[in-house]
C-alpha cells in the first residue's frame, strides 16, 4: 500500500480526509476551552452565582466523560462515517442553540447536547485514522491530531476573550457555527463510507451497559469536580455511586451477547498499558494549569497579562510539536517514543521542581519546554501503539477509551493536585498566601507529579521488557529443533 493510504482506495485524497478529521478534533477542544472565559459575564447577564454558572462548562465536560466510549461503539456498530457526520450536525446544531438560548437553564441544556456531539467527534476521528491513513503514516496523523487539540485549547481563551469583548457572549457559541458547517461538508464529501452489513447480522448496542457506565462515570467525575479538591459528604456519596455503578457494569458486560466493553479487552496488557499511562500523564499535565497560574502569580509576582503569555508557551510548544513528534512516532517506532517521551517528562518535572526557585520565570519557561515536547512525543506514540493492531470493528470503542483514560485523567488532576497544592501552601486564602509558600507548593505538587511520571514510565519500560520477553520465546527453538 502506498503512503497515500486507504482513502485513496475509497476516491477521497488522504489530505481532505485528515483535514475533515482535524477540524473536528479542532471544534470539540474549542468548545472545551472558549467557555470557559465567559463565566463571569454570563453569571452577570443570565443572573446566576458563580456556583451555578460552573454549569455551563460541567454540562459539556460530563457529557462527553459519560458519553465518550458508547459513541464509539455505536460507531462500530451503526458505521463510523454514518455516526461522524450525524455528530458534527448535532453540534454544530447545538453551537447555534447556545448562542441564540434566551436563558440559562436552556444554555446548559444546549451545552449538555453539544456535549454529546463533541464525544462523538472525538471518539471517531482517532479511529477514522486507521481507515484513512497507510500505517506507516500512522503517528504521524496521531500527531496532527494533537495538534489541532492543542491549538483548540490554546486558542479557546483568547478567541473568547476577543468575542467576548466585541460582539459579546453569544459569538462564542455561534463562531462554531460555521466551522461546524465546513466540517459537515467535508465528512460528508470525503470520509470512507462506512462497510456495507447486508447479509451479515449487526451486533446489538448493550444499552444496559451503557447506562451503568454513564452512571458510574458522571458520579466520578462530579465527585472530582465539586468542592474544589475538598471533600465533604456529597463528594464521597457520589464516589460511591460510581464504584458500585463499575462493579455492576463489569457483571452486566460479563453477561451480555454484545457487551459494550469485552472484559478481555481489559486484559490485554498492551491495551491497559496504553490505558493507564494516559491517564498518569494527563493527571500530570492538568498540573500545569492548576498550579501554574497561581504559582506565577503569587509565587513570581507576575501580572495578568505576563502570566498569560507565560502559560501560552506550552500550548504553543504542543501546537507547532505534535506533526513532528508524529514523525518521529513513524522513524522510531511508538513503543521506543512512549519511553524517550516519559523520560522527557520526569525530566521535566524535575526540572519545575529545581529551576524556578533559581532562574525565577525563565527556569519555568526552561522546565516547561522540556515537559511539553515529551508530552507530544509519548500522546502521539501511545495513541499509534494502542490503536496499531485494533480490528476494525473494535476501533471506535478502543478509541473512545483512550480519550475516556485522557479525561480521567484531567477531571482527577486538577482535584487531586489542587489538593496537594492546597494543602501544601496551607493558606486559608490562596489570595493572601506567602509567595514562599506558594513556591513550596508549586515544588511539592511538581515532585508529586514527578512520582506519578516515573510509574507511568516503569509501566512502559516493564511492557516493553515482557514484549521482548515473548517475541524471544516465539523465535526459540524448542528441545525438538522446532519453533
């Protein structure tokens, strides 16, 4: 096969194919991050507290938490193109209705629907990969991926920040509209169609699993997003209702003709390795925005405007990094760049421990861009390596747990590292909080994450130690002479 790909078999050029694909993974990091800077003026015009505005980001955030992993299967099921260009509509649909809703229970309904579109489009477009693209090419699409989530996130506040302070509020909601139509319009024109099913029985959707992992999930993640990292009775309430919503799930999928989950699945020790070392390091890097800004801030002193520009430098890195590292992914083989992109990473965390307190904002700045470069290298490497060798009926599925262990990952960051950061300042008021206490803080919460790092890193290291393990077995020679 050559570079170009499977697409070119299907009639679409490769390079729309991705475009389409990028585009979506754009809009649904966008609608992640461009809300988040209107809070306070939609508290102010829609009259609602500080507490219920929260809303309008959790409404998004817990759909596609809930959500992630059923659309991927469905798109299994249902045919991935089908199912893609049904979720672009659906958000683009609900973008307009969030800029046009007279009020704010409809706007978190509305963001809830968005939401369930944003699930569906990221789920998908990972597992559109392995359709569109020769595999050789493989980390390096992975790689353009991370970077459109990059750039939707880096550029979310900014972009909102400017609508807010133009055509107002509602703009950005409705600046999706139109990408939304475009992305429409290039899924529908150049995606592969989905395989025909006729004369082949259709495996049926688990919808009772379903419901229990979308219970389990959203308790879990209200559990971690309420309370602000303090955990009072309605936070351990809610963690309950998910592990028992988990153990019921596990004996529904144990059960079922057509679970959502195999539990085999879970099994595979390159699948879990994949899982687990995602959701390490997406609890690391949720650090960085947590503790970031209150460490240059109070900790450096730096106004607002500087403390923009300094949290700008990662995204920005992660922006212009993820086609590269994606190429390397392809040179060197994604189980080698997972270990060189985690390595990176504990280096990095060192690194935020060490030089700030010496350099001030150009050691973070340093530290930073170490970090960064090896997150890119292990996302790209890691998403190549889980979805490398996933049957084609399994990809939507796999796919939405990769993105499910990433968001995991975020929700359980940003409460548990606020936590260790809190109590490490040990201030009553953040606001009034030494700026030595806050740099205590900020080298205890980045040790922390160091230690979570080099897990993540022994369990790939271990991983790649039992691979080399069986792939020796395989080409030994039994007492016999055969193999």
């Amino acid at each position: 096969m050559s570079a170009i790909g499977p697409a070119k078999a299907c009639g679409a050029p490769v390079r729309w194919v991705i475009a389409s694909l990028s585009l979506s993974m754009l809009l649904s990091s966008l609608g992640t991050s461009s809300a988040n800077v209107a809070l306070p003026a939609l508290a102010d015009v829609l009259d609602v507290s500080f507490q219920a505005v929260q809303w309008v980001v959790l409404a998004y955030l817990l759909a596609i938490t809930t959500l992630i992993v059923s659309v991927g299967r469905l798109g299994d099921i249902v045919g991935r193109r089908r199912l893609l260009v049904a979720g672009i509509a659906l958000f683009t649909a609900a973008s307009t209705l969030c800029g046009l809703t007279p009020g704010f229970a409809l706007l978190v309904a509305a963001r809830a629907v968005q939401g369930a579109g944003a699930a569906i489009m990221m789920a998908l477009t990972m597992a559109f990969v392995g359709e569109a693209v020769a595999k050789e090419r493989t980390g390096s699409a992975m790689g353009l991926l991370g970077t459109m989530s990059a750039i939707g996130t880096a550029l979310g506040p900014s972009l909102g920040g400017a609508l807010l302070a133009g055509p107002g509020w509602r703009a950005i909601f409705l600046v999706n509209v139109p990408l939304g139509l475009v992305a429409l319009v290039l899924a529908h024109r150049y995606l592969p169609a989905d395989r025909n099913l006729e004369g082949r029985e259709r495996p049926g959707f688990d919808v009772a699993g379903t419901l229990l992992l979308a219970l389990s999930l959203g308790a879990y993640a209200l559990a971690m997003t309420m309370g602000r990292g303090s955990f009072g009775t309605l936070n351990v309430a809610l963690l309950s209702v998910a592990a028992v919503g988990l153990a019921l799930f596990l004996l529904v999928e144990a059960r079922v003709t057509s679970p959502l989950i195999r539990p085999v699945m879970l099994r595979d020790p390159a699948l879990s390795r994949g899982l687990s070392t995602n959701a390490l390091v997406s609890t690391v890097m949720m650090a960085t925005l947590v503790v970031g800004p209150f460490y240059l801030s109070r900790g450096l002193g730096l106004d607002a405007a500087m403390v923009g520009l300094v949290l700008s430098v990662g995204p920005v890195i992660s922006a212009f990094g993820g086609v590269v590292a994606g190429r390397i992914v392809d040179r060197l083989g994604a189980g080698s760049v997972v270990t060189v992109g985690l390595a990176a990473m504990v280096a990095g965390c060192a690194a935020l421990v060490l030089l700030p307190g010496i350099f001030g904002v150009a050691g973070y700045v340093a530290a930073i861009a170490l970090l960064t470069p090896g997150y890119q290298l292990f996302q790209a490497a890691n998403n190549t390596a889980v979805m490398a060798d996933v049957s084609a009926d399994r990809r939507g599925v796999v796919s939405g747990l990769l993105n499910l262990s990433r968001n995991l990952g975020l929700v359980t960051g940003a409460s548990v590292m606020g936590a260790v950061f809190a109590a490490a300042v040990a201030a009553s008021d953040m606001v009034g909080a030494a700026p030595a206490a806050v740099a205590w803080g900020m080298q205890l919460t980045f040790a922390v994450a160091g230690l979570l790092t080099v897990a993540a890193l022994a369990i790939a290291i271990a991983g790649r130690a039992l691979r080399g393990v069986r792939a020796q077995r395989a080409v030994t020679p039994g007492p016999g002479g055969e193999r």
